[in-house]
C-alpha cells in the first residue's frame, strides 16, 4: 500500500497517532527532572526566595494594553490547582489542568509500565496531537477572555 492509495487523511491521521519509544522515554526522563525541580522550586517559593520573580503589578503586556496575555492567570491557575480547586484552575487558565492531567497520567502510566517490565502495557505514549490541543486551548482561552473584555467590558481575570 502507497500513502496515495491510503488517501491523505490516513497519511496525516498516522503522522498524528505514531508514537516514539525512544521519545517516550526521554520525555518520562525529563518529567522525573521537571517535578523534582518543581518540587525544590516550590519549596524555595514557600521559604519567601523568587518573590522577585513576577512583576508586583501582574502582567505587563496586560498593564500596559489593558488586554491579558495567552499566559495571563496561569498562576493563578497554579495556585488554585496546588490548593485543590480545580475548577477554578480551569477558570484562570484551562491550560494549567490540562497539564497536570496530562503530565501526571504519562508519568504515572510509564512508571507502571517500567515497574512490571513491560508486563501493563499501559504507557501513555507522546504525540504531536497533544501540543496543538495545547496550543488550541492557550489560544482559545486567550481569544475568549480578550473578547469578554473588549466587547462586554468584563474582565474575567479581575
């Protein structure tokens, strides 16, 4: 079978599904670094170090335009996730649960896999399909707020 035969959307629809094992694990590697470094970080964040970090203001791009960034209310989403209010999160910035949910299954799926030796074949793997509903919902989320506070004067962030 030749990919014109198969018809462009199987090409694409394989491109967007294949899956990389070697990708899989670097990814699964750097998860493990990226949640030991958040850890430490927010222990650093508890003790009063990195306040200096954000602009006491808030957004700048925000201050100055008076429209939000495609970041803007991603800490507080952070925030509101760490404490357990995940709607909340979602409300602030939908990308921050969106992670979490997909971060924390590949790691908790891959260590399960690794664990049993391959036994639960249950490793979430990485595709490129979960970048751009990434940058689906950053945009979206971005789009939506800009646009309530253009058009209807109300500032969903505050």
């Amino acid at each position: 079978d030749t990919d014109r035969s198969r018809g462009l959307g199987d090409v694409y629809k394989r491109q967007i599904l294949r899956t990389d094992k070697t990708l899989d694990f670097s990814f699964y590697i750097i998860g493990w670094v990226c949640l030991i470094l958040a850890l430490v970080l927010g222990l650093a964040w508890k003790n009063g170090y990195f306040l200096w970090i954000f602009p006491p203001d808030g957004c700048v791009l925000h201050n100055l335009t008076g429209y939000y960034c495609p970041g803007c209310g991603g800490t507080r989403a952070i925030h509101a996730l760490l404490h357990g209010h995940i709607v909340r999160s979602f409300f602030y910035h939908p990308i921050v649960v969106y992670t979490a949910v997909f971060f924390g299954w590949f790691m908790l799926s891959q260590t399960i896999e690794k664990a049993s030796r391959g036994r639960l074949a249950i490793g979430m793997h990485y595709r490129d399909i979960y970048l751009w509903i990434a940058l689906a919902i950053v945009l979206l989320n971005w789009l939506v707020k800009n646009l309530f506070l253009a058009v209807f004067g109300i500032a969903l962030l505050g």
